[in-house]
C-alpha cells in the first residue's frame, strides 16, 4: 500500500518531467530576439547588461557559438584578452567554421600572439572556411604576424600572395594601399631603402594623406642623405595625423596595428 501511495504522490511530478521533456527545445531566434534584441543591444557592449542578458541566453542555449562570441567581443576591447579568450575558445569549439578565423584575427591584432594567429590561420586556410576575415584576405593578416616575430622573408612572401590573390580575383580592384605600405615597411627593415620608399609612394597614390607612409617614407629619405625630401615628408605626414589620416580599419580605434605612427614618433625628427 504504501508503495502505491508514493508512486501516486510522485507521479504528477514524473508527468511534468515528461511534459516538460516534450517540448520542442527553444529555437535561436527567439532566444536572439528576447535576450539579445530586447536585451544586451539595447546597451552599450561595455555595460554589465549586455554580459547578463548574454549569460540569460547561454543559460538556455549553451551550444549556441555566436553567442559565445558575443560575450568575449566586448572583453577584447577592453584589451581583457584573456578573459575573453575563454569565451571565443568555447564558440570555435562548437562553430570553427565560422569563428576560427575571427579568433585568428583576434590573436594578431587585439592579443598581439603571432604565433597561435599564424597557428589559426593556417588551420582555416587548410579546411578552407573562408577566403578572408575582416576585410583582408588570411595571407594579410599571416604577414603581419611573420613581420611582428621579424621574419622577413615569410612577411614578404604572404603579401605577394595576397596582392597575387587579388590580382586573380578581382583584377579590376586597386591592390589596397595597405599592401604596399607594408611591402615598404618589410624592405625598411631589410635596409632596401629605394625599394621601401617607392612601396610607399605606391601607398600614397592610392591614399595620398595617409599619414604613416608619409612618416617612413621620410625615414627612408634620411637613410637616402635627402634630408630636404625627409623633413617635407615628415612635416606633410604629422599635419595628416594630427587630422586623423592614419590607418582606417576600423578596428584601429581599439587596436594599434603593427608599425602605426604615434604623435610623440615625430618629436625627433620635427623639433
């Protein structure tokens, strides 16, 4: 008798486990519109909200990637990278079609680790993901991470194949200025003083202002004994500086890429 009572006290709260269980599991948009859309975005991403409401979402969709995602991006821009790194981890561990490539991104130009960038990139490259993050192509962000640990010759060659690439591809599109900036800047460190400052003039034809190939293109000036040129150059690229004609991606307001010209760079050279 007493075994039927308790099977009789327990079965309304087996029924409910059962009901509860045959819900259909809450769909991805639903959760995005309530939390994230009438939630963390109705926020700054630097305000606590945004991390609860993103944490109400996990709560009832933990496998959800982008949501992973969405948590760690604010933490980067705080440059807490490895607070945030454990969050992006979780979201490449269930979407590395999607997110690997951005947390390669990530490592080069926000954690500044070349070598787990190069290590992502090469890994998206292989499953062939994408053909690019953040406006660039892989092989972009590849020679900025060989040229960050000085290795010349693997910068270079990852340039030339991004120009090639976009050569191929889209050969009616101007290579970006940026490729050329950096192509001067790897043969400045090599001492290639003429080959520098025409990839630099190549830079300026395509973004006349911009105020970092302006500043190494004086750099090479002085190493070529025109110091007249040098000083011209470093005068025209300070006042574009200091009007904000510097390196336009648009994570550069978090983020300095490599090589960025900073106000006090100038001190030595303008007095």
């Amino acid at each position: 008798m007493k075994t039927i009572i308790v099977s009789l006290l327990l079965l309304p709260l087996l029924l409910a486990s059962y009901i509860a269980s045959a819900q259909p599991p809450p769909d991805k948009d639903s959760v995005e519109r309530r939390f994230l859309s009438n939630g963390a975005y109705r926020h700054h991403y630097f305000a606590r909200e945004w991390q609860i409401y993103l944490d109400s979402a996990l709560a009832v969709l933990p496998d959800e990637a982008s949501f992973w995602q969405q948590k760690a991006m604010p933490l980067f821009k705080q440059r807490k990278y490895e607070a945030g790194m454990v969050y992006l981890d979780k979201a490449v561990a269930l979407d590395a079609a999607e997110y690997l490539d951005y947390r390669a991104f990530i490592k080069c130009i926000f954690q500044k680790n070349y070598q787990g960038a190069i290590a992502d990139f090469n890994l998206a490259k292989k499953a062939g993901y994408h053909q690019g993050v953040m406006d660039h192509r892989y092989d972009f962000y590849l020679a900025l991470s060989y040229l960050q640990l000085n290795d010349y010759v693997a910068a270079k060659a990852a340039l030339l194949e991004t120009i090639r690439s976009v050569e191929e591809n889209t050969p009616s599109a101007p290579v970006h200025f940026l490729y050329y900036f950096y192509l001067g800047i790897i043969s400045y460190e090599t001492a290639d003083y003429n080959t520098a400052l025409d990839f630099f003039n190549k830079s300026l034809t395509q973004y006349p202002r911009f105020a970092d190939a302006g500043y190494y293109k004086g750099l090479c000036l002085i190493r070529l004994h025109q110091g007249t040129a040098a000083r011209e150059s470093f005068t025209s690229s300070r006042k574009n500086f200091k009007e904000g004609y510097s390196i336009p991606e648009d994570n550069a307001v978090y983020e300095p890429y490599p090589y960025q010209v900073k106000e006090w760079m100038y001190n030595y050279y303008i007095r």
